[in-house]
C-alpha cells in the first residue's frame, strides 16, 4: 500500500510540474517535454483489427485508451471516443483501445469481443491481458488516454473521467501540424 501511494505521489508530482494552466494536474496534462510513445507489446489478440506498430502509425495522431469493459468510468468515457473516432478518422486520428483486465473474467477474448459489440466499437482494441503495454506506458489507471502525435511522441494524458473538450482541442491541434 504505501510504495503504491509513493508512486501515486511520484506521478501526481511529475503531472502536475508538465500540466498546462486550466488542466487538473494530478488527472491531465500536455507536456512540455515528449516522450517516445512505448511499442504495443504482449498483446493476446487483435481485435477489430491485424496487429498495429508504432512505426506503422507514424505520420497520424494516434488516441490510446485504456480500458476495461466493466469499469463504469471507462463506459462513460467511450461515447467521447467513439465520437472521436468518427469525427476524425478521416483527417487521420487512429484510435486504439488497449483492454487491460481488472478481473480474471475480463481476460476472457469471448467475453471482450461481447462488450465491443455490445458498446458498438468500431476501432482496433488491443487485449492486454498481462499488463504488457500497460506497463510499457507506465500506467496506473482506468480509464487512460494518451495522445500520441505525428512524430511518434506521447503529448497529452488524461486519466479518468471529464476534460472531453481540452482532449478535443489537443487532437485537433494535433491533426493541424504538418
């Protein structure tokens, strides 16, 4: 419990210190600095889609959502995503959804393919049953967005529920550099 409130501490620091004015900066941030965006690794099964790279998506912005399909914060986020997804596919935002289980149930491929039928997803989801990828981005939370630009560099997080319009903004802003 307390190295989990260490790093919990370590995070909300490092946030806060990279997050812009307006933003909570212990749940959002856009950075100052970028960082490599981690490789897609230890993926069970490709759903939705062939497996993806990072270098097969350089040249597009890239939202990676985690999510589980019974977190009820991570249900209320996939409208915006889905929207997201929609809006902007064409203009070449890649929406990838990485499902990282909290549940032994949720690692079960049968019962992931249900739920994305069931909340009518439509992009490439990632089944991250060993916490492979979710590591590989350091990540603690459920839900999670991670913005990824043009260049192949994590800019922006969002971690939980809320901040729809800034995420929106930044994509935008993200798909309008060269």
């Amino acid at each position: 419990m307390f190295s989990r409130l260490k790093m919990l501490t370590v995070v909300s620091v490092l946030l806060a210190a990279t997050t812009t004015t307006g933003a909570t900066p212990a749940f959002a941030g856009i950075f100052n600095k970028s960082v490599a965006a981690p490789e897609f690794v230890g993926i069970d099964k490709w759903l939705n889609s062939e497996p993806l790279s990072m270098a097969q998506l350089r040249g597009k912005v890239v939202l990676v959502d985690f999510w589980t399909y019974t977190c009820i914060n991570c249900i209320n986020t996939l409208p915006y995503v889905k929207a997201w997804h929609q809006k902007y596919k064409d203009q070449g935002l890649v929406v990838i959804g990485v499902h990282t289980p909290e549940f032994p149930f949720e690692r079960n491929t049968d019962n992931v393919k249900a739920a994305i039928k069931r909340f009518d997803l439509t992009y490439p989801v990632a089944q991250d049953n060993r916490y492979a990828t979710w590591s590989a981005y350091n990540n603690q939370y459920w839900p999670a967005l991670y913005l990824i630009d043009k260049k192949g560099q994590v800019v922006y997080t969002h971690f939980g529920e809320g901040q729809y319009s800034q995420t929106e903004m930044t994509i935008k802003n993200l798909l309008a550099q060269p």
